[in-house]
C-alpha cells in the first residue's frame, strides 16, 4: 500500500461546480497537510495547508482533515476555468524541513 | 523575488548518455531538494540538502545518480548513464525550512526524455 493515495482523475467539470478532490494516507505519522496546484508544465505551488484535523478556508477553496479516517479533502466552489490544473495533495510528519510526500495528483478541468 | 531557477528546461538524450541540470535556489533558503515526476505520477523525492549536507538521499539510485550542492547555494543533479525510465521532470525546491509549513517553492522543472 502506498503512503498516500489520491485517484488521478481526470475529473472534468462544468464551470461554476463544487469540486471535491480526496486523499487516503497509511501513515499515521502524518501531522501536516497541504494541497499544492500545477499548472501544465509548471512547477507545483502551495494552495492550502492544514495542521491536524480540521477544516481551513481561503476563499474559494476549503481544506478538511480527518485524521481518524486518514483521509483529507479539498473543495472547490464555484470553480473556473482559470482553475484547471493537477492538484497535488501532500503530507509531512513534523514541521519545517521533513520531506513531503506526495500523491499522484487529480487532473482537474473546468469547463466554460 | 526571484524564484527557483532551474537548466535546462528540456533534454532528449539516448539511453546510456549522460546528461546534468542545475539549480539555484531563492536566495537565503538552506534547504534545497530534488524530486523526481514521472508523467502521471507525483513528485517523488530524490535527495535533501540543508546547506551543503545531505539530509536524505534514501530514494536516490546512486548507482547511476548523483548531485552535489556546492557552497550551500546552486546544486547539481547528475544522470550516469541514463536509462528509459528515468524520462521524467526532475523539479527542484528549496525552503527556508522556518514556519509551520516550511513551504517548498519550485522551479519549474527540467523535463528529461531518454531515448
């Protein structure tokens, strides 16, 4: 089993939908939680980060973690075009310079 | 503030070649990382730096990779012979390592093609 799974899509919707996008985790470890966006032929860029469970919002977008089910998500609303990209959840165990480790990615495209 | 500076951008080599691609970090940041994505696939870590010393470099096939970060600053990943299956992007990052996040900041990446 892999440390983290996340299901690659692709997910395709229409503009102005509510997007989920899921995370399952093995490692128990794990304390800290982000999602990271990619931009074709980009480098990944922080969207959110969580600490633990909880849910975190920033706008248009809302991170939640359930640590007692090992699974993570983030919601899109009133998604736009502009937001087509892979989106990249990943994990650490403690804070500042321990590795991430990163899911495969779901490719998202929003559809005018 | 300038970014994550990574060369070069593309490369198609032949198996068995080799091939080198080089990084500069945000200016200040002491932690400096390789990562290794294969199409369809999330990053995958290569080797950690803190300055000039590996921190981890567990999942780094050092039978034919290799990098080094001279002075604490640029790094360099080298691919000795290369192989199919090492076509992949290969993106740099680099941290500050401070803060709860010790965000990680990209470059864009070199996009490696063995033939």
């Amino acid at each position: 089993q892999k440390e983290v799974e996340q299901d690659p899509g692709p997910l395709s919707v229409p503009e102005g939908a509510i997007v989920s996008l899921n995370c399952t985790y093995s490692n128990s470890a794990f304390q800290y939680f982000m999602w990271y966006r990619q931009y074709s032929r980009k480098g990944p860029e922080l969207l959110m980060y969580t600490y633990s469970s909880g849910n975190k919002e920033d706008g248009r977008f809302t991170a939640q973690v359930d640590k007692s089910s090992k699974y993570i998500s983030l919601f899109i609303r009133d998604s736009q075009p502009s937001d087509s990209a892979t989106y990249l959840c990943a994990m650490r165990r403690n804070s500042g310079n321990t590795p991430l480790v990163f899911g495969k990615g779901t490719r998202l495209s929003v559809i005018a | 503030e300038a970014g994550v500076a990574q060369s070069p951008r593309y490369k198609i080599i032949e198996k068995r070649q080799s091939v080198a691609f080089w990084c500069n970090p945000i200016s200040g940041h002491a932690t400096l990382y390789w990562y290794q994505q294969i199409l369809g696939q999330g990053p995958k870590l290569l080797i950690q730096f803190q300055n000039n010393g590996v921190v981890d470099d567990s999942q780094l096939p050092k039978d034919r990779f290799s990098a080094e970060r001279l002075k604490g600053v640029d790094s360099t990943l080298k691919i000795q012979p290369a192989k199919l299956e090492d076509s992949a992007v290969y993106l740099c990052a680099s941290s500050s390592g401070t803060g709860v996040t010790g965000e990680l900041f990209f470059g864009e990446g070199s996009r490696l093609t063995v033939l």
